[in-house]
C-alpha cells in the first residue's frame, strides 16, 4: 500500500460515484492516503464491495476547471470546492 506524508486538514461534505450511482459523504479532516478515500466508497456502496481484497477499483477525481477525469494517487489533489 502507498502511503504519502500529505495530511487532508478539513472535513466536509463529498459526492462519491460508483457507475451511475452518486451518493453524498462526510469527507472525515486528517486523510493522509488514498485508501481512507477507498473506504469512504465502500461505506458508500457496501453492496458494490462484497469482496474487498477482489474489488479493488480504480478511483478517478474530476478536476472541474476543465471536466477531465484522472486518476486519485494522492489525497493531495482533494481540494476543497
């Protein structure tokens, strides 16, 4: 597992999507990594992770200033708004 130093200092609310399905979450202050993102979907989407070690999926931010979807490798790219 990749782990970074970037510490993710506020809190506040997220719009996760998993196909077409777009749920709202409570993005938790102090994320470090990329995996405390990862089981913010499979809180969200439990139904969609039956096997955690058989689902790992790729998860992609958008960055809204010109609609393009890349993928997450760090938490540093989360931005607030």
């Amino acid at each position: 597992m990749h782990t970074n130093c970037f510490f993710f200092p506020f809190a506040g609310v997220i719009y996760l999507q998993y196909g077409d399905e777009i749920k709202r979450a409570m993005l938790p202050g102090g994320m470090s990594n990329v995996e405390q993102v990862r089981d913010l979907f499979e809180r969200s989407f439990p139904d969609k992770f039956h096997d955690r070690n058989n689902n790992r999926k790729t998860i992609y931010i958008k960055d809204t200033s010109c609609g393009i979807f890349y993928e997450l490798d760090d938490v540093k790219y989360v931005f607030e708004n």
